[in-house]
C-alpha cells in the first residue's frame, strides 16, 4: 500500500513539474503544419482541389455505373450490390474551403484577383456546389466557407443562380488571360494541373460545363424569367469569340490514368473480378439491338452464346442482365456464361489503362448532344439537330478508338482467348431506322445516343438525364432495386454533418422543400 502510494506521489510530482515548465516557457507551434500566414504554392491547393473533385466522380468501374445502369454485379462480395437504396450523400464543401485558400494565396502570390487561380476556383466553387444541389436540392451557399458554424440554406433556384455567375465570371477571366497569353498559354506552374489544358482550353471547358448546367435546367426554362436559361444558352452558341466551346475531343478534360494511380480501382491481372459483374440489360437494348459497333470494343459476347454456335461477331449473342433482378438469382461467376461482360482486355488488362480511352470528366461528345437538344427543344435557332447529334455520335465512336473498316479482335472473359474478330461497320449503323435522325422520335434518339457515349465515364451524368427525361427507359420495379417500392429514387438525404450540426437550418429546408421528411422519392425544385 505504501508503495503504491510513493509510486503515485512521484507520478503527480513529475506531471505538475512538467506543467509548471511548459507555463513559463512558450507553447511552441506543431512544427508539421504550416502556420495560418504560410505561403503555400497554389498548385499545391489546385492539386487537392482536383484530387477531392476527382474522388467524388467515383471513376471507372464503380457503384455510379451501376446506378447508371451500364454494368450489373452479380457477385456481391467483390462488387457489391446493385441496390438503389441511398441514404445520406458526401458533401463537397471541403472543395469550397480550398478554393477560398486557392484565391487567398494566389492574391498574396501574384497580386491580382484576374490570374488563372482565380479563374480556375470560380470554375471549382460552381462545379462543387452544383454537385451537392443536383443530389438533394437546397444548399448552403452564400454563407458556406466564410466561417458561419450554422450556414443558412439557399434555394436550389439561387444556387444555379449564381454559380452561372461564377462561370461567367470564370470565362471573363480566362478570356482575359488567353488574350495576353496567346492560344499556347499554360499554367505557369504546370504541376498544378493535372488535365494539362491550355487557358484556351480551360475557357472552352468552362462554357462546355455551363451549355451542361444549363440544359440541365430543362424543366425550369419557361418559369424562371430571372435565369434566362435558354438566352444564355444562345448566347454561348452565338458568340464563340466571348464564350469559346470544345471544338473536339482534343479538347475533353479528361483523367488519364497510369501505372501509379493504377486502372481500374480493382487493379489489373484478377480475371476472375470480370467474372463478377455483367453489362446491363439497358445498354444492349439501344446498342446491339441497332448494331452498335461500340459493343465489340467495350464488352464481350455471352459465353454461352459462343459455345451455342454463334460468332464473336453477331450482335445477337450480346446479352445483358437485368439490373432490378434479385442478385440471388442471378448467376454468381457468370457460371452458366448467359450474359456479357466487360471487354478485360480493354478495361482490366493493364494497371496503367494502356487499353482503354481516359476517365472523361466533361467531354466534346456530350456537348455536341446538349447542343442537339438544345436545339431540338428551340432555344438555339440556325442550329440542325440532326447535325449535332450526327457530330456527337461520330465523337463518340473517336473515344472508344473506332474507325469505318476496322478490324477489332475479341477475347474471352479473363482475356486468355481469342473468341473471333467483328468489322466495324460505323456507316451500317448510322443508317440502322432506329439511329437516322427523325424529327418526330429526336429528342429520344438524341438522349439515347448520349447515354451511350456516357458508357463508363462523365460520373452520374447518365442517371441525371434519365432522371430528368426518363430516356433510356432504365430497369426498375424489380427487388435488385433494393428500395421499398422498388423504384428508382430522385434524390440523396442531406450529409449527415448537416443533421449533426446545422441542424435547425437543415430542418427549415426539408420543411419547405419536402413538408418535413428527407424524402429520396421527393421531387426537388430542379425536377418539379
């Protein structure tokens, strides 16, 4: 007993003494973080701008592409489950604090507040706002990242509002820069990019995203005088000296993977992982029913249909799962070889994704389409749908590397065999009755062709659209859709560190945009 207490008294002794030093000497700053008035270079933030924006686009073969009804998963425990059965979303206000940093540094190091830095964050703030909005609709703004602990909520109406603001202002800024730097100016700090693109380039990415941001905007274009939705859209089309647009694929912010950030997220070399998932049924009912030559080079014929008699070529042994089946009743392996799969060779056959096309991330292909709808619905005039959509199908078949003529070699599931050789034949089907542009059927053809150039990029954009149209006409109704109506839902909840701690604000927005419930089946002011 003694001892022990001898033992604690020596313990207290040394801690008090400790204290009293540490009281008169001077805290000393953690010598790991750099203190609040550090220069930090701005590429340094650019690049953690990039790399958070880039982890929310969840790339290649991942959840978002089933949700986008691409692909399936029939094994669960290498690809999860097909379920639609969301609760709380991710946030990106994180993007929003470091684009504050970008222009705080970027002021200190050049100056001015009309560099690229500043141009790039306006880009970011709007990119990252408009994806929190699109996924549950009111959001903070105004107040965000300037230090409120308890934001109060803009209407989704005010956000769109101003974050084509911050794009206008985004292109001003960026126009100014090309005009001094020439169409080769970068970047002067290269480092700091990851899409490398020119300023020119930068701008023409800039109104490209607008052109999607607004004819996102459809079902709000007649009733919102103040957004002026389709002028300016026109306006962009119009003008192309003040608001260049991408000219080509050359232009496409895209991703490139490589040996170190690895492609695709399941690594290269597990064949069997290509075993688990199959193409969905959705996407082979507007491709290898219209002999889509895409099919050959992203996917690969049914086992089953092979060993049946058919060739590598027929369209017909191109066979896809329904997505909305239960996984318990779909065949775990593919064992029974029904349904297609994933072309390995092109997307699992090298870490550095030496096969396949880059990660697009806002693309010229979806643009000529959003033109083609643009002026499908009339707000742009002179403008041919039929020639946008044509020049968008045509883009798209540029990105998956297919020319009229060519040969293309067509392996097994994990890549060890060669199953037969297909010709693509771009002009047959360009002239198939379901693909030649009909005025009375475009506005389907035009969404339909654009989710098929979505195949495995450009994130949730294909669920967004159909969300929006309701073309392609996605599976549901099914209990693989894993919701208690078995529907598709509209919408995510709200983060849960909006319930935790803004949460009088958070109730206030539910209240007046859904009566009082985080409804994922609720239709948001973007929708309505």
């Amino acid at each position: 007993m003694r001892t022990t207490y001898r033992n604690l008294f020596i313990v207290l002794s040394v801690i008090l003494m400790g204290a009293s030093s540490c009281q008169k000497g001077d805290l000393l700053s953690n010598p790991n973080v750099a203190p609040e008035n550090s220069t930090v270079p701005v590429s340094l933030i650019l690049n953690h701008i990039t790399a958070n924006t880039m982890r929310e686009e969840e790339p290649i073969i991942s959840q978002v592409y089933k949700y986008n009804q691409n692909i399936v998963s029939n094994y669960a425990y290498y690809f999860g489950s097909n379920s639609y059965n969301w609760s709380n979303t991710n946030h990106t206000y994180d993007v929003i604090r470091y684009c504050n940093k970008l222009e705080e540094q970027a002021l200190k190091q050049y100056g001015n507040t009309t560099n690229v830095y500043f141009a790039l964050s306006k880009f970011y703030k709007a990119y990252a706002f408009i994806w929190l909005t699109q996924r549950v609709g009111d959001i903070p703004m105004s107040q965000a990242g300037t230090g409120s602990l308890t934001p109060v909520y803009d209407k989704q109406h005010d956000v769109y509002k101003n974050c084509l603001a911050l794009l206008d202002t985004a292109n001003t800024l960026m126009g100014t820069l090309v005009a001094a730097a020439g169409n080769s100016g970068k970047l002067v700090d290269a480092v700091g990019d990851i899409y490398g693109l020119t300023y020119l380039q930068w701008q023409k990415l800039i109104n490209t995203y607008k052109l999607r941001v607004l004819i996102s905007l459809s079902k709000r274009a007649d009733d919102n005088a103040d957004l002026n939705i389709k002028t300016q859209f026109a306006n962009i089309i119009s003008n192309p000296a003040t608001y260049p647009i991408m000219t080509s694929n050359s232009d496409n912010m895209v991703y490139r993977y490589t040996a170190t950030t690895l492609y695709p997220p399941n690594r290269s070399g597990y064949a069997p992982y290509n075993n688990c998932e199959n193409i969905a049924q959705v996407f082979f009912n507007v491709t290898a029913a219209y002999s889509d030559p895409r099919v050959y080079t992203l996917t690969i014929p049914a086992p089953a249909q092979i060993t049946g008699g058919k060739q590598a070529s027929d369209f017909t042994a191109y066979v896809g799962e329904d997505i909305s089946k239960s996984q318990g009743l779909m065949s775990n392996f593919s064992a029974d070889g029904k349904y297609s799969n994933l072309s390995y060779t092109r997307y699992m056959s090298s870490a550095s994704g030496a096969n396949a096309e880059p990660y697009i991330v806002v693309g010229y292909p979806e643009m000529c389409f959003n033109i083609a709808e643009a002026a499908y619905r009339g707000w742009i005039t002179g403008v041919d749908p039929a020639v946008w959509y044509l020049n968008g199908i045509n883009a798209s078949m540029k990105v998956y590397g297919l020319t009229q003529g060519q040969t293309v070699t067509i392996s097994n599931v994990d890549g060890s065999k060669v199953l037969g050789t297909a010709t693509v034949d771009i002009n047959g089907f360009l002239a198939n009755p379901n693909v030649v542009y009909n005025p009375a059927n475009g506005l389907t053809q035009i969404l339909t062709q654009k989710y098929v150039a979505f195949f495995m990029n450009s994130g949730y954009e294909s669920f967004y659209n159909w969300r929006r149209t309701g073309i392609p006409a996605f599976s549901q109704g099914g209990v693989g859709i894993g919701t208690p109506n078995n529907q598709i839902p509209l919408r995510w909840q709200y983060p849960q560190d909006e319930i935790a701690y803004n949460g009088s604000n958070y109730n206030t927005a539910i209240t007046s945009q859904f009566g009082g419930t985080d409804d994922v089946n609720a239709k948001m002011w973007l929708l309505k």
